[in-house]
C-alpha cells in the first residue's frame, strides 16, 4: 500500500514503434488507473538490451515512449512514468533473485524459446534471466497489481514463485502480485493475418499500424486489411478480418459491437473500411501532435523524468533495503 492505495506495476519494452495493438490492448487501459491504484509505468529499457541495439536508436525510442505514455494521456504527476534504467535497484535486486531462481522454471518459459529461435546469433544469458529482471521490477514495488497481457502471463507465474520462495525462506519480504483483468482491454489482430497478434516485431508493415502513422499510411493500411468471403459487416468466428476491424473501430470510438454491426448494415467492405480508418486516425493525430508538442518541450519532459526517477528510487530502495538485510549483507556505512 501506498498512500492508501493498492499499488500497480507496469511497463513495456523501450523497443520499436508501439502499434495500435500496444495502445488499445494495454496503454489506453492504463490512462484512468491511477484513480483506484497507486501505479509505476516504466519504461523497461534494461530488458531491451537482451536484443542488440543501436545505442543512437535505442536511446530515441526510449525517450519517444516516456514522451507517449505522457501524449497517450498518462499523467506524469499522478503515475509515476520511469526509466527502469535510472533505478539500479532493478539490477541489483535482478541478480539476487537470479539466486533464488532455479534454470529448471526458466527452461520452461515459452517467450525465450521464441526470442532464441528468431536470434539465434546472440542467445545471451540476459535473454534466458529475463523474467528473473521482471520479478525485480514488479516486486521492488510490492505491487498487488500487474497488468498483463497473454503472452507474460508466465513470468507473472514465476514472479509469484519466486516472491513465495524468497518469502518462505525469509519472512513476508514481498507481496505476492495478481494479473490486473479489469476491464478487458482490446486483442488486436494482425490486418494481413488475423490470426497473428499485431505486433510491433511483424516483418509485414502492412500488418501493423504504428501509432505514428501518418493519417494517408493509415487510410491505405486499413484499405488493405484482408477481409472475409461475403460483403456484410458482422463479428464471427468465420469472419476474423472483419471481426478485426470491427474490434478496431468499437475500441476507438467506445461504440459495442453490436451497435457498430447495426450502422453498417447494408453498407459494404470499403465503406466500412473508410469508416475505421477515419475513428483510428481521429484517435492517432491528437496524440500524435501532443507527442511532438512533448518533445520539442524538453525542459518540461526532463523536470519530469527527474521528479519521477527520484520517486521511483525511493520505494524501490527501500524494498532494496529489507532485502539487503534479510539476506545477511553487511551495512553500508556512510
Ligand atoms: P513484440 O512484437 O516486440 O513482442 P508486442 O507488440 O507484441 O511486442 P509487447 O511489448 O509484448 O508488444 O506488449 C506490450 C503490451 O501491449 C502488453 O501489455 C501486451 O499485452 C499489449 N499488446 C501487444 N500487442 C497487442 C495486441 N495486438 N492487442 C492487444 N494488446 C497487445
Ligand atoms: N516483459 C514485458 C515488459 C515488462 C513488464 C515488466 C511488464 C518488463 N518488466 C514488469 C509488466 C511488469 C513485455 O514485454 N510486455
């Protein structure tokens, strides 16, 4: 607890360009939490690097995702909105936990057999502890909460088992975290293959639309999305493309499916199409323009990083602490 309030971590990789996907299954849902919860956003450049980065590119789309969690309508001053690499908590207590983790449960995770297959060049030791740095993360926080889509939900699992671990040996050090389920948020699906996530990692542009998109990229995107054989605009299993594009457009304009099955009755594919291109970018261009409006403003987006690190230290290092203690480190002595 914090100030009274049950906490909540969360945070997504400082790694491509976030796709619609990101923003309506996860970062939209984030925007109106901090009523409820006390909530850490962070921004997890240190996992990024299980992946060889460019350092110039690397250190852009880094800032770029701090200034779009703030233009995506996270505010800075109620979330704390942090680079997990400003905090070396996250790293110090990563390698303690590595020591309370055994290769047995991380032989198990699903997401490093795939990252492996696709780098087979560079299978680092980072990329197999890599859920061992995200227990870190969510447990330096206490946090009760974790919102979490799908494909983490078992380094959610291996947080709890390790938090459960820890604690059995060394008293209640940790609170155990719960997946967030709260109002589910969006299951994006690939506009070229509806049966794929869209995802910011597809080789196929055309699959994805970037939230920096420019508005003409998005008309045509949608334009192409593959739809399904007949012509009417309903939600079936039968018809995912449009079962697609249907959750697409209900997701940016707050409308049911039921209520946007019924405006377009009677009306065909490149209608409805035209319709969903039109709701995404009335969502993308402001947002768009209070990034840009962000970036140019950088002595504002540097007051709040330093403001934000400083809070985020605070409750990690105290975590830190305990555990430092619990372990049987000597005290530092200042
Ligand atoms: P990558 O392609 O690099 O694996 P990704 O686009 O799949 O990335 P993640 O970084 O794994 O995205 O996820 C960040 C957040 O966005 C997670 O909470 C995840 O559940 C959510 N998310 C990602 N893609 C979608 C999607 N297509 N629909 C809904 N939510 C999504
Ligand atoms: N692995 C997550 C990003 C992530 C995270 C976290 C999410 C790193 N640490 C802690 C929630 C809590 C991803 O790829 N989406």
């Amino acid at each position: 607890m914090i100030n009274g309030k049950k906490v909540l971590y969360s945070g997504m990789q400082a790694t491509g360009s976030l796709t619609l996907g990101n923003y309506l299954g996860a970062l939209k849902n984030w925007v109106t939490l901090n009523e409820e919860y006390e909530c850490f956003f962070g921004v997890m450049d240190l996992h990024s690097i299980t992946i060889r980065q460019q350092p110039a590119h690397f250190r852009k789309c880094a800032r770029n995702l701090f200034a779009l969690y703030i233009a995506a309508g996270l505010d800075p001053v109620k979330n704390c909105i942090y680079y997990q690499s400003h905090v070396s908590a996250h790293a110090e207590l990563g390698w303690i936990l590595n020591c309370f983790t055994y290769m047995g449960e991380l032989n198990r995770m699903t997401q490093f057999k795939d990252k492996a297959a696709k780098h087979s060049d560079n299978i680092n030791a980072g990329l197999y502890t890599y859920p061992v740095l995200m227990a870190a993360d969510i447990l330096l926080y206490q946090a009760d909460y974790v919102p979490v889509g799908k494909d983490q939900q078992q380094h959610l699992e291996i947080t709890r088992d390790i938090a459960e671990r820890f604690n059995s040996i060394y008293g209640d050090v940790f609170t155990i975290p719960e997946g967030y389920y709260g109002k589910s948020g969006a299951n994006i699906r690939s506009l070229q293959n509806p049966s794929k996530k869209m995802s910011k990692s597809d080789e196929n542009p055309n699959g994805s639309i970037y939230l920096m998109d420019a508005a003409d990229e998005v008309v045509r995107k949608c334009k192409r999305a593959v739809t399904d054989s007949g012509n009417e605009v309903l939600y079936s299993e039968d018809k995912p493309g449009v079962s697609n594009l249907l959750e697409i457009y209900s997701a940016c304009t707050g409308k049911s499916i039921e209520e946007a099955e019924k405006e377009f009755e009677g009306k065909g594919y490149g209608e409805f199409k035209l319709a969903v291109a039109e709701t995404v970018n009335a969502v993308l261009v402001p947002m768009q323009k209070e990034f840009e409006r962000l970036l140019q403003d950088k002595g504002y987006l540097d007051g709040i990083i330093k403001d934000n690190d400083e809070k985020a230290r605070y409750f990690a290092n105290k975590t830190l602490r305990k555990v430092r203690k619990k372990v049987g480190f000597t005290d530092i002595l200042h």
